[in-house]
C-alpha cells in the first residue's frame, strides 16, 4: 500500500527521478549540456515526423470520407430515380447500401476527428519543445561562459530538469501519436478493402450496373406511367429490330415510326430484365 | 507554483490553489487505488479543469520543472497506473 501522496506528486517524482539519474552520471555537468542540446534537437525532429505522419494519416482519411460520402450521395439519389420510376426494389437496394456506406462514414469521421485534435496537440507540443530547446541554448552558453564546474551545477540543474520534463512529455505525445496512426492506418486499409469488394459502392460502379443500366434506359428522372409504356414499346420495338439486323445507324426518330405498329404482347416482356 | 498538464504545457497556478488540488487529487488517487473507473473518470476531469480554470499558461521559455504534474484529462486508468512508476515514462 502507497502512501497517501496523491497522483500529481507521484508522477512529478517519477519525472524528477529521471532527470536526476541522468545529472548523476555527469562528470562536469558543461559538457554534458552539449550532448543534451544534441538530444535534445533529435527529439524535435522526431515530434516534427510525427507532426507529418499525423496528417498524412488524416488526409488520407479525408480522401475516403470524400469518397464515401459521394457514394452516399449518388445511392440516394439512385434510390429517388428508382422510386420515381416504381421501382421500390431497387430503391430499397439503394438504401440499404446507403445505409452501410453512412455507418462507415459516421465511424471515420469520429476518428477523424480524434486523429486532428491529436496532430494540433503535437503540433503545439513541437512548438513547446522548440521554444525550451531555444532557451536551453541560450542558457548552456551563458553557464559554459561565465561559472566554474562547481557554481554550474545548480544551474544546470534546474535547467536540465526541467527540459527533461518537457521531454518527457513530448515522448509520450509522439508515442501516442504514432499509436493512433497505425490504428488509423488499419482502419482505413480495411475501408480501401471495403471499397474494392464492392460492398460499398453505389449501383452504378457496383455489380448492380445492369441494373442501373435498365434504370437509365427506362429513363428513371421522368417516371411517368405513360412515358414508361411508351418506352417499353420502344424497347420491344429495339429488340426484333437488332434480330434482324437492322443498321446500327438508324435513328431514333425512324424507330419511333414503326412503334405504333408493334405487336401487344410484347412491350410488358420487354420491360423486365433478361 | 508551476502545474503540467501532459500532453498540454505548464501553467502557472497561484499558491492559493494547491489546497483544492490536494483534495481534488486524493479523490483520483483513491478511485485508482480503488480500481474504480466510474468514479476515475469524473476525478480526473475536475482536476484537470480546476487546474486550467485557475491556471494561466506559462511562458514557453520557461525552464522551470514543474511543481505537479497531473495526467492528460483522457487518460486511461492504466495509463495513469504507468505514470506512477517509470513505465509511462520513454527511457532515454
């Protein structure tokens, strides 16, 4: 059982501890503060990597919410066309694919969030250690220049103990960074793995283009029950015609003459899929 | 006196203030040796807030250890846990 201290005194003594482990093993403390500047310098440029794998990490992330949210968008809008059309069943395929794409939106735009609180609180973590590190300098030169071995150490000390705190916070908030990276960077390869299979794509790119393509032609924006039969009649008048061979140029207008004169029967066949 | 908040900076905190810390940190310290992340939670939000409420940011030049130093406010348990003997700390 610990004593009761609180938590603050005890994680400042860890601090502590450390930065006075590394005092101990100096000799002559001044020039021990060149090879601590040193260290000092690779640390900033670690937070500054880490400051670049953050974003990287977080406009990659932006690029599949963008990508989600278009297929998001153009689902609904298929399901609006199938609806219009009298189509329930493909609208109803629509949504439901919508609905799968919205969770995965909601999901990554939660850690996307997180992922840019993470790179402005290692950005400004950068900014603090670049700030000690600046005044540890200034400081080591006047301490070298002006005191003997002896006066130097205590004001090293202090100096020296309290960039090693920063230090030690800025390891930890690299640490942490590079942590929420790699999760991000799993997440969003399994999201590019989503999208490959297709589970998330709209009807158009998605193994569901045939029926796209009957949606298009039987012009899903005017569903109109009279335009409808009127294409379905040109849609049986295209078949016998393509069986016969007829030019591959022939235009609209010539196939919309012959289509009053098209047997009954075959317009409804015509309509469904193959 | 000078206060870290990890993952924030340091701030500078009226002596006045150290007595409502104390108590506000007895309550984290118990709920960790308590293991008992319901109360934990809360603990440690108020901490972290009272001390940013009183505190001002300290000057970025500033050599200065700190007096305290408390947790990040999101924290886990555990994290908190390797905080109070070296593991949370980067060897080095």
């Amino acid at each position: 059982m610990v004593a009761p201290m609180g938590v603050m005194k005890r994680v400042t003594m860890v601090f502590r501890a450390k930065a006075n482990k590394a005092l101990d093993r100096m000799e002559d403390p001044r020039e021990t503060l060149d090879y601590s500047y040193q260290t000092q310098l690779e640390l900033l440029q670690k937070v500054r990597r880490g400051v670049a794998d953050v974003a990287t990490s977080r406009k990659r992330v932006e690029l599949q919410l963008n990508q989600l949210q278009q297929n998001a968008d153009k689902l609904d809008r298929q399901a609006r066309d199938s609806l219009a059309a009298g189509r329930e069943d493909l609208a109803r395929e629509a949504l439901t694919r919508k609905a799968g794409v919205q969770t995965q939106l909601d999901d990554l735009q939660g850690q996307y969030a997180s992922l840019q609180s993470e790179e402005e609180k290692l950005t400004q973590a950068s900014q603090r250690l670049q700030s000690k590190v600046d005044a540890f300098r200034t400081r080591k030169e006047t301490i070298k220049a002006t005191y003997t071995a002896a006066e130097a150490q205590t004001r090293i000390n202090e100096a020296f103990t309290g960039i090693s705190e920063e230090m030690g916070d800025v390891g930890m908030a690299i640490q942490r960074a590079e942590d929420k990276t790699a999760q991000m960077k799993a997440r969003a390869g399994a999201i590019d793995e989503l999208m490959a299979s297709g589970a998330l794509d709209d009807m158009v790119s998605g193994p569901h283009d045939d029926i796209q393509a009957e949606l298009d032609r039987m012009g899903a924006s005017h569903g109109v029950d009279r335009e409808l039969e009127q294409m379905k009649a040109e849609i049986a008048q295209s078949a016998p015609r393509q069986i016969e061979g007829a030019q591959p140029g022939t235009s609209d207008g010539a196939a919309a003459q012959p289509a009053s004169t098209a047997p009954a029967p075959d317009p409804a066949q015509a309509g469904e899929p193959e | 006196m000078i206060v870290r908040i990890l993952g924030e900076g340091q701030l500078e905190l009226p002596e006045s203030a150290a007595e409502e810390l104390n108590k506000l940190d007895a309550a984290l310290e118990s709920a960790v040796e308590r293991n008992d992340e319901a109360a934990f939670r809360p603990a440690l939000a108020e901490l972290v807030a009272k001390v940013r409420q009183v505190g001002s940011p300290a000057e970025a030049d500033d050599l200065r250890p700190s007096e305290l130093i408390i947790p990040r406010q999101d924290a886990s348990m555990d994290e908190v846990r390797k905080l109070l003997t070296d593991e949370g700390l980067i060897p080095g």
